[in-house]
C-alpha cells in the first residue's frame, strides 16, 4: 500500500472518529437535558408528596378529633409537636430575614 493510499485511509478514519464524536457530544447533551428535567420532575413529586402527607396528618387528626377516636393526651402531644415545628420555622424565618 502507498504512503498516500495510508494517509488518505487514516484521514477517512479520523473523520469518521470525529463524526461519531460529534454525535456522542449530541447525544450526551440530550441525556443530560432529559436528566435535569427528570430531576426537577422528582423534585416537584417530592414536594407533592410532603404536602399531600401534611394534608393527610391534619385530616387524620381532624378525624379523630370529631369521632373521639384518638386519646386526648396523643392529640396534645401531636399538637404540641407541631406547634414545635411551627416555632422551628419562625425562628429559622427571623434568623434568614435578619441575616439579609
């Protein structure tokens, strides 16, 4: 084989390695873009979910509020807590709207 006949090979070779480069880098950023929407997506189910769980506690404590079923020193506790939780976030607020 002639020394030209070897080049112009390898330089078909390498334009096909940069082509299916080129479409590597592509396909990466297409995988990429749909990995950061599946996580904002995951991200806005998660805060769904916490919501509907919240919602799901008060509508249990309503429930057993209105039917009797729950002791009322469970309710206190529960109630308790969440007034805890409640403080937790007003202190948090204060402190990120002090430190602005």
């Amino acid at each position: 084989m002639l020394l030209q006949e070897k080049a112009s090979l390898i330089k078909l070779k390498v334009k096909a390695l940069l082509q299916e480069q080129h479409e590597l880098k592509n396909e990466l950023l297409l995988v990429q873009t749909e990995n950061e929407n599946l996580k904002k997506t995951i991200g806005d189910q998660t805060k769904r979910i916490e919501i509907l769980e919240d919602k799901n506690k008060i509508s249990k404590l309503a429930d057993g509020i209105q039917l009797g079923k729950r002791d009322i020193t469970e309710l206190k506790l529960q109630i308790n807590q969440y007034i805890r939780e409640i403080d937790e976030c007003l202190k948090l607020l204060n402190h990120y709207s002090n430190n602005k």
